[in-house]
C-alpha cells in the first residue's frame, strides 16, 4: 500500500478514535490529559530498505513520511480503571461534576457544528446540481433545428414538387403584372414599389443578391426581389460567457453602430410626423431597417395586404439572420444562447419574432410555428411576448405530442404564471398518443383544477354542460382574461369528436369542487398583456387591466409595452427618445395632444353613419378651400380628413379627383403610388416640415439626406455595383 494512502487512512483512524472516546465520556472520568506519544510509522522501515524501484518513489515515500510525523497527535483522556472511576465519582464535587459537563457540551457543540456545516455544503450542492439539471432539460426541450424555421420546408412537405410550380406560376404573374403597368405608366402599389423591379432583376441578373445569403441564411430564406443593400451597421456581439444560475449559457445581444444609431433617431422622427408614407420613403432608401421595416408591416396589415406584410417580416428576420454570430447559431442548436429583453435593439428581434409565429399560423405551416415559439422561449426563458400562449395549440396541430407531455413536465411550464391553462391541453395530447386511459385522468385533473375554464370551454363548443362545471365563473379579472384568452386560441383543437366525448365522459366523472378553496390565480403578466395587445382582439383587450394597458408609456408598434425605463440597458443617447417623447414638453406635449386627438377622431368615426361621415368630411374640406383660413387651420381640417376617411388629404373639395392640384405624393395612400419613383425627389418636396430631430443625424447620413433629415433620393439597386467581396466586406 502507498504511504499517501496509509496516511489518509491514519488520520482517519485517530478522528473515529477521538469521537468514539467523546461519546464514551459519560461513562468515564479523567484526571489531567496526557499526550500521547506519536505512533512510530509502520511502514518508515521499507522507505528505509529502499525498496522503491526509483528514485521518484523514494522521494515521495521520505515527504509522506515526514509530514506523517510532522502532524501532531490528538490529545485524548487517559482511560482508568472501573475500581478508579467509581471512587472518582464517588468523591467528585458538584462544581468539578458542573465543569466536566461543561466540556462536554463544548464537545458536543463542536460536533455538531462540523455535522451542520457539511450538511450545509451538501444541500447548496444538491441546490445547484438540481438547478443545473433543470437548465439543462429546458435547454434540451427548447434546441432549435435551423430546418425547420423556413416555411418552405414544411410547404414542400405537404405539398411536395407542387409547391415549387405554384411559386414559380406566381411569380411570372407578378413579373407580368408589373411590366404591363410600367408600359402603361400607371401607378404601381406599395409591394411594387419596396421590390426591385423586374427590369432591373433582369439587367442585374446573378447580382440582384447574392445567392449564397439568400439561401445560407440560418433563419429566413431570402428572395430574388429583395433589394440588395448592407445592413447599414447593424450587429452581433457576445455579452457575457455564461449565466448566473445557468452554467454553460452565453448572452448575447444585438449591436448598432453610429450609422445605425443614426438611422434610429431619423426613424423616431419619422414616426412623430403621423404619416406613415414618409416611413415607406424611408424604408425604400434603407431596405434593411429593422425598425421600418416591422412598422411598415403595420401599415401594410392595415391597407389588407397581408402577403407584404410578412414579406416585410420575413425581410427584417433575414436581416438579423445576415448579422448573426456563428457561435450564436451553434448555441440554438443547443438550447445555450440567451437574449435580454431589457435590451431595446434585442426587443427588435422579439416583436419580429412573435409577428412571424402570427402569420405562419395564418399560413397554416405548424410545424414551423412551434419551432419559431421555441427559438423565441429558447433566447429567453422569461418569454416577454407570452408565446406559451401559443405553444399548447402549435404542439397539438402540429403533432408534436410527446415533446409537449415533455414541456409540461418541465421546470418551465412550473414556474410560469400561465403554466395551470397550458396543462389544460394536456388531455389532447395524450389522446393523440392513444393513451386514451391517461387522457382522461389528465382532463379530470384538469377540470377539477380549473372548473370556470372548462365551463367557458364547454359553452363556447355549444355542448351541454355538465353538473361539475355547470355554472361556475371565473373569481376575479385575471381569472376572466385567461379563460377567455384559452377559450379563443384553443377552441378549434377541442372542436372534434374525439376531443369533445373526451371531454364529456372526463366532466361527468369529475367531482363537484369548491372552486373557492382553489388556489388563486395568477397575476396577469406584462408578457400575457403584450401578446394580447398585438392579437389586438377587442374582446381580449378590454379584458386586460387597465393599470397595465392603459397607463403604458410609452407604447408605440415598434416597441409596444416595453419594461419600465429604469429596466432598460441602453447603448447610445438615441434610443432613449421613445422615453422623451412620451415625457417631455413643448413639441413633445404637441405630440400626445395629437395622439389624442387622433383617437377622439376615430372614436366619433366609429359611431358615424355614412351619410354622416360624407357630411362632416365635405364640410372640413370646404373649410380648407377657405381663402380666409390661415395655413394653421387648414392643417387641423387636413388631420381630420385624414382620419376621417383612413386616407392620406389629396386637397380640395373635390379631393379624390385624380390629378387634383393638392396631390402630394408624400400623402398618397397605398395603391397610388407614382411609376416614376425610381427618379427620387428634391427637397422642394419636403418644404415647411418641421424636422426636430435633425440633430440626431450622424455626420456620415448628411449626404444621404436633405434638410432636416429627409432622404435626397430614393436608393435603386443600381448603386449597389460593388463586387460581391467587397459586399461581403461591407457586412
């Protein structure tokens, strides 16, 4: 045996000794302690022989010798004899018998200290082995798999080679469509006019984009009919190695250089001027402005142009796509990258990301959904826009549910404010595993845990409800926003015959609880009010609570009820002007007023007839032929017009008259927009703007802009004749 280890096991020989002669001191006496000599090593005789086979061994066995003498020897009682110890008992003192208790508790206090602090250290590391393994199962969960992030994927799934002739058929259309309006000078609408012309595509041939970024893009697969631009110094970099809590997780976090931050002062402007083609304007020099190009979407949606409007999305996705660290996408892969929400550039992303959930479930692609909810939850598992809302359903439609019955089972859906009404779709996935016995314990559970769920459940499928939910309503508000939230993303999954005698069979065998002495419920989150904001349901909306919807400030479409402004970690001076907007004076106190105005407009508009309306808009639009009428008034009754009609003011009484001498194309609504953009326009156009954010402009932007801080021209596709190394440079 090696004297390293003969060491070891002596000094744990001489503790067990010393604790069995302290648990034996109620039976003992002892006089003064006496040292024991130390025990000669046993085995210093063989170091002595030599008998190692080299020198090495010899040198290690002479250290371990020494320092097993060097150690000194425990101090321990000496033993008497019975005969010795009765006496000693017999003659003791009741201060010496008081002192000899004394040590004994010390003793005893000692011990016990030892045995707490190494429990200590075992459960603060039980605590953290726990904490890891938790990590590291929701990671596992919520792994991204770049394949399935690209519609098309799952399109070519369900569809096979027809899907290919069907995108091809359509975009000979639009090829065809937008040649015969280019001969016929006509005017060309909003997707025309934010897409590179067919002419130029064909001038342009391979060089219309690369080919390589259009399709090696990790998140969106790009498009022939993109402009092809440089992200204009948007940016990836690493914050942070790992977590706190979460070992092995890096952060992340979008970056904006000062030309990016530039173009963000310009956008805030832009949107302080309440109209929104000045955006377009503003998009179609930057084809690659996240900020744009998601508010731009907005109006878009608006003008009932919904292929544009994930089109815009879609184009704002592949641009963080173009950015992104190679680290970054080999960490989705592993559930480890982390994005902070507090982090406005990284908000982008977020509210990119949900917009895209949205309308691939509008397209009906499932699958690539789910994986989208996943990489959203994955970046952050806070989930700030409330996607677990979501989650349940996609699980369900696309088939995924095994992995769902996983989530459920997770830390994640634990600890989350929402996690009792995502386990209420349980039942259906283990009936889609055809676990039809566990399906039915699971909506029992489910029904005695949430009756009012279940009661609104039933109600809304128009089945007769049963006696143990019949009635029972939800206790509070917050109760009332998550039945009905459930209710409207939920009802379709229930809605079949399998689902719906499950769910029958389970109610009748459920017990009748009283739903008072359930737990209460969560607190409507900042997250669930998010996502309710941007469903923009009417019915769910007047379902959230007021201190939370309507006392946000700020709250615009590009960042909609974003954390509170000490929360924030901002970069640059810039990205605060949301914040001063909302709170400042003079221009900024114009701007709420307008705001709110705005809205009174549009409340009055709501409760007007047609005839009504027409009376009201051809009374404002005389007033503004008033020759009398100062250039202030006329700007009012222009606004009201405005939004009064949901149209951009063409001037005169007449104003819809084509070719009318008010016509600006700066005001002109989708749809009428001029074949000529491609010529630019002066600074002429633009006269009498009051530009107060000029001053955020960097240097660099001052040739790309005109007085206070309006694009010169419109960028084509023509100035980017750069070769494709130096393009590559450029990003």
């Amino acid at each position: 045996m090696a004297t390293r280890q003969m060491r070891k096991l002596q000094k744990q020989q001489e503790l067990l000794r010393l604790q069995n002669e302290a648990d034996r001191e109620d039976d003992e006496s002892e006089d003064e302690p006496i040292v024991t000599k130390p025990r000669p090593n046993a085995f210093a005789g063989f170091a002595a022989l030599g008998g190692g086979d080299d020198d090495d061994d010899d040198q290690d066995t002479e250290e371990e010798t020494k320092e097993v003498e060097d150690v000194p020897e425990p101090v321990a009682p000496a033993k008497k004899s019975k005969k010795s110890k009765k006496k000693k008992k017999k003659g003791k003192s009741p201060a010496a018998e008081k002192e000899e208790e004394d040590d004994l508790d010390e003793i005893d206090r000692v011990l016990e200290e030892l045995n707490l602090k190494d429990n200590k250290n075992s459960v603060s590391d039980t605590a953290t082995s726990n904490a890891a393994k938790s990590t590291g199962q929701i990671n596992e969960l919520l792994r991204v798999n770049f394949q399935h992030l690209k519609a098309i994927n799952e399109m070519r799934k369900l569809f096979g080679s027809a899907i290919e002739a069907a995108r091809a058929e359509q975009a000979a259309e639009a090829n065809s469509r937008q040649q015969q309006r280019g001969a016929a000078r006509q005017n060309v609408d909003l997707e025309t006019f934010l897409s590179v012309p067919p002419a130029v595509q064909q001038r342009l041939g391979k060089r219309s984009m690369f080919e390589t970024v259009l399709r090696t893009n990790p998140f969106i697969e790009g498009k022939k009919t993109w402009p092809r631009d440089s992200t204009r110094g948007l940016k990836m970099v690493r914050v942070t190695e790992s977590c706190e809590g979460e070992p092995g997780v890096a952060q992340f976090a979008f970056a904006h250089d000062k030309t990016y931050d530039a173009l963000e002062g310009n956008f805030y402007g832009l949107v302080q001027m309440y109209d929104p083609m000045q955006l377009v304007y503003f998009l179609s020099r930057y084809p690659y402005h996240v900020s744009s190009l998601i508010q731009v979407s907005k109006v878009a949606h608006q003008d009932q142009n919904s292929y544009l409007a994930h089109d815009l999305i879609e184009r704002a996705l592949f641009t963080f796509g173009r950015v992104s660290l190679s680290d970054f996408r080999k960490r989705l892969g592993d559930g480890t990258a982390r994005l902070d929400f507090n982090r406005p550039e990284n908000r982008q992303f977020f509210l990119a990301g949900y917009n895209q959930i949205k309308n691939l479930v509008l397209k009906g692609t499932y699958r690539t959904a789910l994986e989208w909810a996943k990489f959203v939850l994955s970046v952050n598992h806070d989930d700030p826009y409330g996607v677990l809302n979501w989650i349940h359903v996609l699980a369900i439609r696309a088939y995924e549910a095994k992995w769902f019955i996983e989530l459920c089972n997770s830390p994640l859906i634990a600890n989350t404010d929402i996690g009792r009404y995502v386990k209420a779709t349980l039942p259906l996935a283990k009936l889609q595993l055809k676990d039809n016995a566990g399906a039915r314990a699971a909506a029992i559970e489910s029904i005695e845990r949430l009756p009012w769920l279940f009661c609104a459940l039933f109600s809304a499928l128009n089945i007769d409800t049963p006696r143990s939910v019949w009635g029972v309503q939800p206790r509070d508000e917050e109760e009332a926003l998550h039945t009905k939230l459930y209710v409207h993303l939920a009802k379709d999954i229930w809605n079949n015959p399998a689902a719906t005698s499950l769910l029958t069979e389970a109610a009748n065998a459920a017990r009748k609880v009283d739903f008072f002495g359930l737990p209460p419920s969560p607190v409507v989150s900042l997250a669930t009010a998010r996502f309710v904001y941007l469903d923009n349901t009417p019915e769910l909306m007047s379902a959230v609570p007021r201190k939370i919807l309507h006392t946000a400030s700020p709250n615009f479409d590009f960042d909609p009820l974003p954390p509170p402004k000490e929360d924030n970690i901002f970069s640059s001076p810039t990205q605060k002007m949301p914040w001063s907007i909302s709170e400042g004076d003079g221009e900024h106190r114009q701007t709420r007023l307008h705001e709110q105005a705005q809205a009174a407009l549009q409340m009055a508009r709501a409760r007007m007839n047609e005839d009504q309306l027409r009376a009201v808009v051809d009374d404002a639009r005389a007033r503004i032929d008033d020759p009398e009428a100062d250039e202030e008034q006329r700007g009012v009754w222009r606004r009201i017009v405005d939004v009064l009609t949901g149209q951009g003011w063409t001037g005169g009484a007449g104003g819809v008259a084509e070719g009318g001498e008010g016509d600006q194309r700066g005001n002109v609504m989708p749809g009428g927009w001029e074949d000529d953009f491609d010529e630019g326009w002066g600074d002429d156009d633009f006269d009498g703007e009051d530009h107060w954010y000029e001053d955020q402009l960097d240097p660099e932007l001052e040739l790309e802009f005109g007085p206070g801080g309006t694009p010169n021209r419109r960028a084509t596709v023509e100035d980017a004749e750069d070769s494709d190394d130096e393009e590559t440079a450029r990003r």
